[in-house]
C-alpha cells in the first residue's frame, strides 16, 4: 500500500490484519482480544514508501514481494 511518509514521523504498522485503517493500526488488535501489537516503524525520510498488506513480508512493515507467492 503507497503512502507518503514524512521524514521522523512515527507509524504504527498493523501486524494483526484486522484494523479497518490499513496498513496502520486502529486498536482492533485489543478490541479482539489478540496477543498481537502493533510495529512502531520511523520513516527516515519524506518519501512514497509501500506497507506491506498481506502479513507476509520479510521485511516488516514495508513490501517485500511476498504477496506475488500467495
Ligand atoms: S489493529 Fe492490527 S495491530 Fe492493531
């Protein structure tokens, strides 16, 4: 998913899959009762970035390719 970042800002990357606000974090992760969190990430630069969207990436939180072997 494209998103411009702002150099510094913080975000936080959903790892759960359940936040209606993808690819950040909407709580939904605690309102479902999941031991997971979210991935804090600071973008070094202002720049359109690509979040991953399919939990798969081995390079959290950004795409990697990995949805292409889904
Ligand atoms: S809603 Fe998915 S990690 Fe928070």
């Amino acid at each position: 998913m494209p998103v411009e970042v702002e150099a510094g800002k913080t975000y936080y990357w959903c790892t759960c899959g359940r936040s209606e606000k993808q690819p950040f974090c909407d709580g939904a992760h605690s309102r479902d009762g999941t031991d997971l969190v979210p991935m804090k990430w600071e973008a070094p630069e202002t720049k359109t970035v690509y979040f991953c969207a399919c939990k798969q990436t081995k390079n959290e939180p950004l795409c990697d390719g990995s949805h292409g072997a889904l």
